[in-house]
C-alpha cells in the first residue's frame, strides 16, 4: 500500500491555494495579478522530469521568467495570443524537494514571485498496480449515490443550486456518502470504484453529471474538496479497493475560464464557435473516407455547452497529458476512466496514453469508443491489429458489443440465426482485440438504460445477463443499483437512469438498498446474487486471470469454462439454457478431463463429471470443478 503526500503537499502550496478560487468564479472573476500555477505542484524522480506550466495572470503573457534558486532549471519560457497567460517549462531532472522560486518581471521592472512546490513522491508510486481481469468495478453517479454531508448541498457562487424533486437538478450526493458506504460496496465484492467525473462544473444548470468541467484542478465543492476525494482514495485502499478517475480529454464547460480567455485562437476547435460533431466514428477507419467527413467528428462540439477542445494545440496537448499524471500521483489513482475517447484528436490520443504508460507501466486506462462493432472498438487498444500503423497505447477499452449482444441473446428466442448464437458470435471476434481479458464489460451504465429495463423487466433474464458478466473474460463493471434491479420503466431521460440510490439521504424512508431494509423479494435475491457471483473474484482469483474457452450454442444451451490450463487450479463452468434440460456432461469430455466433481456455486450441492444435470428453464448455472489432487 502506498502512503500519502496530503500533508506536504497542503503546507508547501498554502500561498497559492487563495489563488485557486479564480477559476472557481468562472465568469463572474475578475482577472487577477496574482500568478496561479497549473499544475498546482510537481513531483521530483517523474520519469519524465520536464513540466510545463500555465501561468495565469493579468499581463503575465511578456513577463520575463527569472530563476531565483538552483532548484530545477527554467528550460523555456513560451507566450501565446492572450496577454493573460505565460507557459514556462521546467526541467526537473537534478532538482531535489522544495519550492522553485521564479520571479515574473514586466518591462517597468516590477516582479510578481511564484514559490512552485517540488514534492517527493510517494513510496511505489510508479509501479501501482492499475485495475486487471481479477477486479470488479462499482459505477457510482456521486449525486445520486448518498448525501454524506447537507452542508455542502448549496455554494455560494454557484448558480445550479440543490432540487431533489428535478430529474436534471443537482441532489445532493457527494464524496462523503461515498466514504459512508464503502462497506457496503466491499460486502458486495467490488474491488475499484469509478465515479462519474467529481471535478468542478460551475454551470448554470444540469452541473450534476460532471462532464462540464471549469476547472481540472479542483473537485466540485459540491462534492467536496481535493482533500476529501483524497480520504476516499486512503478510505477505499485501506479496504483493497481502487480508485478509477472518469478524465474528460475532448470538451470542457462552456463557463470554463479559457471561454472567457482562449490561451491562444486555436485552443477551441472551429474557433471557439459551435458546430456540432457528427459522431460519425466510422469516418476515423474509412479506407474512403472525405477528409471533411473526419473533421466533422472530431472537431465538432457534443452540444452548445461543451466546447471541442483542439488538443493539436502543443500546450493543450501537455495540459491534459500533466492534469491526468498529477491526479494519478495526487489521489494514488489505481485507474483512469477516458471519456468521449475517439472524439479527441487521434494523434494526441497516441501521445496522452503513451506519457501515462511511460509514467505508470503497470496502470490501466480504459477508453470509451461506444461502438458495437468490435472491429472499430478493439482498434484503440494497445495490441490489437490496426490497418493504418496508428500507435496506441491504450490498455483497455469499454467492450459496447458485448453488451449488445448479451440483450439481444437473453432476450430473443433461440434460432440459428438469433438467441445465444448472438453471444457467441461476438466473443468470436476477440482475436480483432490485444487482450480481450483486459477490457471492461458491463451490463450497463450511466448513459443507457437499466439492464433490468433492457430485459423487460425478467428477473431470470436479468440473472442471465449478470452471470454472463461476471464471470466471462474481462473486467466487470456494475452501475450502481443495479445489484438492487434499480430500473427506468418507459423513459430513457439520463435523470431517471440516474434515480438516487434508496436509503443514501437521511430523509428517505421505506426502503434502503444499503441496509436491506423495505426491499422486496426479487431484489434482496439480486443482490445475493451479484455477491454470490463477485466473491467467486476472491476465492477463486486464478479463473479470471486465465482463458476462457466455450463451446457453439446448441440446442438453446450456451457453455463456457474460466480455466488457467492447470488441473491443480480448478476451473469455473457457466451454463445457460432457455428450456429444461437434462444436460450430459460427457459432451464436454474434453474440456473436463482429468476433473473429478462439479460444486454447484449458489447452493454448494456437487456432481461427478460423468452424471447427468437437469436444469430449470431459463438459467444461468455457476459450478466450481475441481480435481481429486484440488479438494
């Protein structure tokens, strides 16, 4: 376990925390004299030891830059268009634990003193650990998860107040609900924590999801502050739970500062003017491909509120790649999260992913390419096959054909053509992927409909589709609620997929998915269920560290092994049916050989390899195999 530079960190950088409020106000903040530093601070033995700072200020932009201690080495010093904004490269490389002490000089000769801190790093720090195939990871939509601390509900200088009664308004959860309930996330077996972005969104209205962001450097007050997202870093690792960052590398907040005050022309694509994105990704793989048509989706913005970010602009580019390591080393982050992944600029994406892994080579980055095509998703990850020679170092990706075709198998009828046949036509494709085992999987999330909804409401179902995610290859992802068949009925709103937790405001009564208390009998089932399944992560670690193998859908019956290849280790088996069947097991003969017993996962009864099983309609069976030499 790593320990923590909270303390150091806080001290050496107290002058400068005032400063910090600036962009907080967003457009409402007069332009300071006094310098802020981003990065608010950096760390000495990084393995890349340049760092470049944007310096903020009134007329800072044709300062001279003058060191005035032997700490490090001002390397260059670079203005842009904005008279507003000074960039001054810092060459770390001798430089021991301290302040830099740099004096910013106008042409009348009056100065401006910046003390920069130079902190050490935290023992381990560039061999974390990132997330793999042996975790499972909780998706938590922080304001609507639990309100650990009322006070924090309304911020003076923020105009999207609390309204609990509003689908899009802000409710009020926050860090502190999620510290309150770590217990809770480790009793059901989840080992990391991804939470929708917790970074400042000082916008007028509908701040709550996060992907707005004002300021890269400073979690919502809302929420709370960086110390408190720290204590949720040491809370969770004390539990052996990570903590995954959602990073947004594409847009900021229409209110963000740089709105007001463009670093430089081209910081904004189409010149800081909306021109909505085609979100055609298909455009970036098109071997007939009009070059306008790739412009289209890249540089073009989500909506009026999220301005494109240009990350072709160098000191963008160094922005962004800086924000994502400082927060790794701040916050002891086992794992990032990218949003809107291929709407970036490709070759920037090549250059952030590959600064990160040369920092962190053991951390994991999961990128979104929502896609069902696997040939378009695998493309971004590290590994995979690519037909233009695109370098990428992106470990992970969010696998959306996988999802797709778990629906579309558990909820249509079985044919040749339709049903399991669906899944297993998928998971076919995995050659197109570096490591299929390393991608994230998820029944659902944040942005798309209830699995409970996606399957009509079924809970056999639902049990199909959720045993299917937790034990096949990859690395599961659960939104929250979904252990307790939270749903979103006929609407498709954000707001109401995003429901608050029950039992997470001390207001609610009747029914708590944290305690138990007032749930009905099919969810305290599911959430058995999603326990029952997920500790098999723990008891059985090696199964989903190993291969997976199955065999072609037959007569509306799906099979699947989790196995490491030795005998001695066991092996996990999943079987799925839609009708009741007595089901042989010496058709999987090879697969079982030198095996002696099966251990049925949700009741403990065993069978002998060579007995036959009857299985009820529509379920998902888990066993355990073992060998005599394993008992």
């Amino acid at each position: 376990m790593q320990t923590f530079n909270r303390f150091k960190f806080s001290v050496a950088s107290c002058a400068l925390l005032w400063l910090l409020v600036i962009p907080t106000m967003g457009f409402s903040a007069p332009l300071q004299k006094a310098l802020v530093a981003y990065p608010p601070n950096w760390w000495v033995g990084m393995e890349a030891p340049v760092v470049e700072l944007m310096i903020y200020a009134q007329g800072v932009g044709d300062d001279s830059v003058v060191l005035r201690n032997g700490n490090g080495n001002v390397a260059s010093v670079t203005q842009l268009d904005s008279p507003n904004y000074l960039f001054v490269t810092l060459d770390t490389k001798h430089a021991e634990e301290g302040d830099v002490v740099l004096a910013f000089r106008d042409e009348d000769g009056s100065e401006r003193i910046l003390h920069y801190p130079l902190l050490s790093r935290s023992e381990g720090a560039r061999q974390r650990k990132g997330f793999g195939p042996e975790d499972a990871i909780y998706l938590i939509a922080p304001d609507r998860f639990a309100n650990g601390s009322t006070t924090n509900d309304n911020i003076p200088g923020y105009a999207d107040k609390a309204a609990r009664s509003e689908k899009g308004g802000r409710h009020g959860g926050d860090i502190q609900g999620i510290i309150e309930h770590l217990d809770y996330i480790e009793e059901l077996g989840f080992t990391q924590i991804w939470s929708m972005p917790l970074l400042e969104n000082a916008m007028n209205n509908y701040s709550y999801h996060g992907y707005s962001i004002t300021d890269h450097y400073q979690i919502d007050p809302r929420y709370g502050s960086n110390d408190d997202y720290v204590a949720l870093s040491e809370a969770a690792s004390q539990r052996g739970i990570g903590l995954i960052m959602d990073m947004v590398l594409n847009h900021i907040g229409s209110h963000h500062i740089w709105m007001q005050d463009m670093p430089s022309a081209d910081w904004i694509n189409n010149g800081g003017k909306f021109v909505g994105t085609s979100h055609k990704r298909e455009t970036l793989h098109d071997p007939h491909v009009i070059e306008s048509d790739k412009k289209g989706f890249s540089d073009g913005w989500f909506v009026p509120t999220m301005p494109d970010l240009n990350q072709r602009n160098p000191h963008l580019a160094n922005y962004l790649i800086q924000n994502a390591i400082w927060w790794v080393e701040y916050a002891n982050l086992s794992g990032i999260r990218v949003d809107t992944y291929s709407y970036s600029d490709k070759d920037f994406l090549s250059q952030w992913t590959s600064r990160l892994m040369e920092e962190y080579p053991n951390l994991n980055i999961v990128g979104e390419e929502w896609s069902v095509n696997p040939a378009i998703t695998s493309y971004w990850q590290a590994g995979s096959y690519r037909h233009d020679g695109y370098h990428s170092a992106l470990p992970s990706v969010m696998d959306f054909p996988l999802q797709a075709a778990v629906v579309r198998a558990v909820n249509s009828e079985e044919r040749w053509d339709a049903g399991f046949i669906n899944l297993y036509e998928t998971l076919a494709t995995d050659f197109l992927y570096g490591d299929a085992n390393n991608v994230v999987i998820f029944p659902d999330n944040h942005d798309m409909s209830r699995i409970y909804t996606q399957v009509d409401h079924d809970l056999n179902k639902w049990n199909m589709a959720m045993t299917v995610f937790l034990t096949t290859r990859g690395i599961p992802q659960v939104f929250y609620g979904t252990e307790i068949l939270m749903q979103n009925g006929e609407s498709d709103d954000h707001g109401i997929i995003r429901t608050d937790f029950p039992g997470g405001w001390s207001e609610d009564e009747g029914k708590n998915g944290f305690t138990g208390e007032g749930l009905n009998k099919d969810e305290r089932w599911a959430q058995e269920r999603v326990k029952q399944l997920l500790s098999l992560r723990k008891t059985h670690p090696q199964f989903f560290k190993g291969e997976m193998k199955h065999y072609a859908p037959d007569d509306g019956v799906y099979t699947f092994f989790r196995t490491t290849g030795n005998v001695d280790d066991g092996m996990l088996m999943v079987v799925l049916n839609k009708k009741k069947i007595v089901l042989d097991l010496g058709k999987y003969g090879s697969v079982l050989s030198g095996y002696t017993r099966l251990s049925r996962l949700r009741d403990g009864k065993t069978f002998g390899v060579g007995e036959t099983l009857t299985l009820e309609p529509m379920s998902a069976t888990v066993f355990v195999v073992s060998a005599e030499s394993s008992l």
